[in-house]
C-alpha cells in the first residue's frame, strides 16, 4: 500500500469563516497596456506630483475584462493623451515588463504585465493632445498628471514607472530595433511603491 503522504493533494485556497476565498499576493494577472508616444527625439510621460518627488508613468490603463488589448491600448491613449491611434505611425509591442510589487491597500497585489508598445506622431498631431490627465480615485476626486515631452535619451535617472528609463535613454535613436522584450522584471527587491 501507497504511503498516503507521497500522494496528498496540494492544499486548497484557504476559506475564511465567511467561506469567501481568501485571495493571495500575486494570484491574481492583470495586464497593463500603454505606449511611448514619440515625437522627434521626444517622448510623452506623465508626470504626477507626489509630496516627496515627482512620479512619471508610461501613457496607459489595465485592459478591462473582455477586452482586446489593441482595443485598450487605443482608447487609453484616447483617454490619456486626446491621441486617436489612427494618426501615429507604429503600435509594434516593444517591451514587456513582469511586475509582482507589494502595494498598501485592503486587497493583495496582483500581478501585472506590462505590455509597452512604441507609435510616432507628427509635431502637428503633437499640437493637438492633451496637456494633462485626470485619474480618478475610487473616492470620485481626481489624480491630475501633467503630459510631459521629454528627449527620450534623459530618461534614465527619472522615477518612471514602468522602469524604463535606461532601456528607453540606451537606445541608439527613437526607431531602433529592440534585441529582446523582455525587461528585467520589477519586484519588491528592486522597487517600493510609491
């Protein structure tokens, strides 16, 4: 006869006294989709103001349930930036980062993949965008960024996130081929949430 330990089963989800599922850091795979909006040798962040620093983020929003990633990417850049997709040149993915970071808050952190694509524009699509966005809080308020172009070769010191800033400052110019997409993935030994 079998021993019955070689043959146990792994464990189940605990359930709390409620018998909800409890969920567990990083169970859980959310995408984020978002571009770098080159115009020229520049690139648009977003810049949000914290009380010690400043925060820059990559353009871009979670992929809703259901949804096609394209479809996402276009209606953030939409959102973000006022940019209507069909007037860039580009959307190739360009650089995909892991994220498994611990965050504060009431429910575990996902994962999150972030996929990053690249799309040039015009100085005269460039006119049209929008200067800022308005992130709103689960308490209705709003989390204004401010639409910063930046040359894409000072982008290495900055607190960006995703953390691409060297991969992005070490290309050679804003077209160039990119060897491998996969960027060192982000995770709490290398980056504290802010």
């Amino acid at each position: 006869m079998a021993d019955p330990a070689h043959h146990a089963q792994p464990a189940g989800p605990a359930h709390p006294a409620g018998g909800t599922q409890r969920c567990v850091p990083f169970a859980r795979i959310k995408v984020r989709t978002g571009a770098l909006v080159f115009c020229g040798d520049e690139v648009a962040l977003i810049r949000r103001d914290r009380p010690s620093s400043a925060l820059y983020t990559v353009p871009g929003g979670n992929v809703e349930d259901g949804e096609d990633f394209t479809a996402a990417l276009h209606r953030e850049l939409a959102e973000e930036l006022a940019l209507d997709a069909g007037l860039a040149e580009g959307g190739d993915l360009m650089w995909v980062v892991d994220q498994r970071v611990t965050r504060p808050g009431p429910t575990p952190p996902p994962r999150k993949l972030h996929l990053l694509h690249r799309f040039h524009i015009s100085p005269a699509v460039r006119a049209g965008l929008a200067g800022y966005e308005a992130d709103e809080r689960p308490d209705g308020t709003h989390d204004i960024g401010v639409v910063e172009w930046i040359d894409y070769r000072d982008t290495a010191s900055l607190p960006l996130f995703p953390p691409v800033g060297r991969a992005l400052a070490a290309l050679p110019d804003p077209r160039a081929a990119v060897p491998d997409a996969a960027l060192p993935p982000v995770t709490d030994r290398n980056h504290t949430w802010i």
